[in-house]
C-alpha cells in the first residue's frame, strides 16, 4: 500500500511541488502595498503557471485547481461569486465558437475548400505552398486556429503523400507544407476576435480592467493588416529554410480531385452550414456590440441543431469542453487579479526596475511587452500567456501612460507569434502529432519567423494605429 503512494506521489510529483509552493506562499503575510487576497491570487497563479508548463495534470484539472483556489483562499465563503466569473459572454463565445467549427467540419468541406484553392494556384508547389499559408491564415481569422489546422493538415498530408518524392524529397515537401499550414493559422488567429481564444481573453481584460468594449469589426480594422503583412514574409522566410524538391504537385492534386469528386456536388446541408456560419459572422460585425459576441456565437451553433445540420452527439464528441473550462478559468484568474490589486501590484515593481535603466514608456516598453509575452508565450501557450501574464502588462503600460488598447494588441499579438515550440499554441501541437515534424524544424525556422513578426508588429504600430481612434478607457 505505502509502495502504491509513493508511485502515485511520485508520477504527480509536480502536481504535489505546486500544491506545496502555493500553499507555502499564502501561509506568508502579503509584502507592503497589497493585501492579502492579491498575495493569494498571486499564489494561485504561481501554482497555475507550474501546472501549465509541466502538465502535471490535464489541462482542465487547472481549471478547477484555479477555482478551489480562489473559493479557498481569495473569496472564502463567496462560491457564487467565483462561479459566476466563469460564465461571462467571452466564455459563451469561445463556446459557440468551438460549436460551429464542429459544425463545418461535421459537414466536410474542408477537402472542398482546398480543391478550391488548388483551382486557384495550380499544380506548382510555390503557389500551392503559398495558397496553404495564406488560405489558413484568411480561414483562421474567422475560425479558431486550431480547427483550420485540423482542416488543412489532412489536405496537406495528401499532398506529400501523393508527391511521387522518394524519402528526402517528401521531407521537404512535408516541412514546407506542414510549416505553411502552422504558420498560416498562428499569423490569421489574430485577425479577428473568433481567430483565437488569446483574443477573447484580451477582450475580457479590456472590459474588465478598464470598461473597454472592442466591436468585432474593430478588432478586424486594428489587427487585419498585421495577417496582410505577415504573409509574404512568413513564406518568404519558409521557401528558403525548406527548398523542396519538386516544383509540380500534379500527382498529388490529381488524387485529391478524385478523392473529392468521389462525395459528389456540394449538397443542400454543406450549403446551409456555410450560410448559418457567414451569417454569424455578419451579425459579429453588425450587432456583436449589442447582443454580444458570445451570445450570437451559442445562437449561431444552435441553428444547426435546428436545421438538423448536427447532431447533439457531435457537439458533445467534436467540442473539446475541457476547453471552454481552461479558458473560463483563465479570464476568472485575470479578473481576480486585477480586483485584488494583485496584477497593479506586480505591474509598478516591474515599471520600477525597468524606470531605473531608462525605460519609462513609448516604443522601449511596448518592445518589453513584447519580448516579455515572446517568451512566455513559447513557454506555457499564448492564451495561458494572455491570461496570466496580460493583466500586469497591461496595467504596466496604463501606469506608464500607454494606451491599454494598443498595449492590449501588442500583447495579443506577440502572443500569437508561438512559432518555436511545438506546444505554444494549438496549431502547433496539431500539426506536429502527424508525425512528419521534429521539435527542431519548429525552432530552426521560427525564430526568423519570429524576429520579421515582431518587426511587423512595430510597423503596424508606429505607421496605422496611430491613425485609428481608441476606444475610450475608463479612468
């Protein structure tokens, strides 16, 4: 029996490590200038961020960790309260989103939407290459990055597979494609509110810290040049690191059109999941302000309940729901954080040190948060990063006189540049479980991938979001 106990200590070792590091940090009195509840939400964070980097656990076990925390520590006595910070209109939108990816993919038009591309590029790779990349990325900006990877992987796979190539050519051909359908999904996910959950959280730090409230629309005027940008560069940067072998894909073109011609002509049902699904994405535009996003997202995914387009059975296999709690709790984190003082605390340290080399605001900071997410985001995962890390950078930038909604975006976006690691974003993971990739393709070609998206970032904000008009921020 002790044998069994320790095996079981020993196979959760870091589980145990961070129970013991939280409970060791709030036994302690708060340091001066914050009260004890934003020393326990600091707690509880450090045992997050452990979970997360070491996956002692799954993922939504650190949800609920997160949850008995704040009911233990933070909020004794207030369940109702922490419970309703879990349930807010992001996490109904991160949700339906899930919802109505499930719905286009239950409907298979993804091989139909790559022959479509394929129409438009031809047999050559370099335009096929640069079709994968930009069509993920165009996708991805309106359905979360995750689900288009999941689409585009088996069309990319099918290429390679059906090149003719002996060993080391398909190699090539894989990391080319594979990588375009990678970078492609990371670069579109910032497009636009439903392009990734780092997005959502954001929003929610806005709203939450300074009573912000981003359109849809919005967030589509103030981010989609930086996907426009990174494009070309992205695959500039990839057809030199890859340089594969064969420049005609004809083969391999030739068996996807069989394979699709094989299902037929699009029917009544793949027409109406993509009708439900563009007219979601116009009410986001049009009325997302008023109804809420997440309120039409649920809507949105319900219609095809209603139209029989999905089964319930297909929403409860297809929408990863351990999700929807990550992501809940994460905001939940962000705004207890920000309530206690915690994240105001830890922000005017961090603005002290860097004061005291010279670095007080404008473009030095906006570099610092930045680098700051880059790292973390390559460490722990961009909407862990955005969640936990966010709420100090954002209000560093607001102590700083930075306005929090570029400063927001400067955040959100580095988030998105996780081209390093397999496991700082969703895209990555999926496409590096086919198989085809090494841990170091990632890193031998993000990290020029890397320094060109930061370097968009500044252009885009130094020449364009100058010129927009802020949201006003609640003082």
């Amino acid at each position: 029996m002790g044998r069994r106990v320790l095996f079981a200590i020993s196979r959760r070792r870091w589980f145990v490590i961070a129970m013991l590091v939280g409970a060791g940090l709030a036994a302690f009195p708060a340091p001066a200038g914050l009260s004890q509840a934003g020393w326990r939400v600091l707690a509880v964070t450090v045992v997050a961020v452990i979970l997360w980097v070491t996956e002692a656990v799954p993922m939504p076990a650190v949800a609920f960790v997160i949850a008995g925390g704040q009911v233990l520590l933070v909020y004794p006595q207030q369940p109702d309260l922490v419970a309703s910070s879990f349930m807010r209109d992001s996490v109904f939108f991160i949700m339906g989103s899930l919802m109505l990816a499930v719905g286009i993919v239950t409907q298979r038009v993804d091989r139909r939407i790559a022959l479509a591309l394929i129409r438009i590029t031809g047999s050559g790779t370099t335009w096929i290459a640069l079709g994968v990349l930009t069509a993920s990325a165009v996708v991805a900006s309106f359905i979360a990055d995750h689900t288009v990877a999941a689409l585009m992987l088996p069309v990319a796979l099918t290429l390679v597979a059906g090149s003719g190539e002996d060993e080391e050519g398909q190699r090539r051909l894989a990391r080319l494609l594979l990588l375009a359908v990678v970078y492609g999904c990371n670069i579109g996910g910032l497009g636009s509110p439903s392009g990734g959950v780092r997005n959502i959280i954001m929003m929610g730090h806005w709203e939450n810290m300074f009573q912000v409230h981003l359109g849809y629309a919005e967030w589509i005027k103030w981010a989609f040049p930086m996907v426009l940008l990174q494009i070309p560069g992205a695959f500039g940067i990839l057809w030199l690191a890859t340089r594969p072998h064969p420049r005609q894909l004809a083969p391999a073109v030739a068996v996807l059109r069989a394979e699709v011609a094989s299902e037929g002509r699009m029917g009544t049902q793949e027409w109406a999941a993509l009708g439900i699904f563009g007219a979601t994405v116009a009410a986001w535009v049009l009325v997302g302000d008023q109804v809420g996003l997440g309120m039409i997202a649920v809507l949105g995914a319900t219609c095809y309940l209603v139209f029989g387009l999905v089964d319930w059975s297909h929403y409860n296999s297809g929408v990863n729901w351990g999700v929807v709690f990550v992501y809940a709790a994460a905001i939940s984190l962000g705004a207890a954080m920000d309530d206690t003082g915690a994240a105001e605390w830890v922000a005017a340290a961090m603005l002290s040190k860097l004061s005291a080399i010279g670095i007080t605001g404008g473009f030095a900071l906006l570099t610092v948060l930045a680098v700051v997410t880059l790292f973390f985001t390559n460490v722990m995962s961009a909407a862990a990063t955005v969640a936990v890390v966010g709420p100090i950078l954002l209000k560093m930038a607001a102590d700083a006189g930075l306005d929090p909604v570029v400063a927001g975006f400067v955040v959100a976006m580095a988030a998105a540049f996780g081209y390093i690691t397999t496991f700082a974003a969703p895209p990555n993971m999926i496409v590096y479980s086919s198989g085809q990739l090494r841990s170091d393709d990632y890193l031998r070609v993000g990290w020029v991938v890397t320094i060109m998206s930061l370097a968009a970032l500044f252009v885009v904000a130094a020449l364009y979001w100058p010129h927009l008009a802020s949201p006003a921020v609640a003082p």
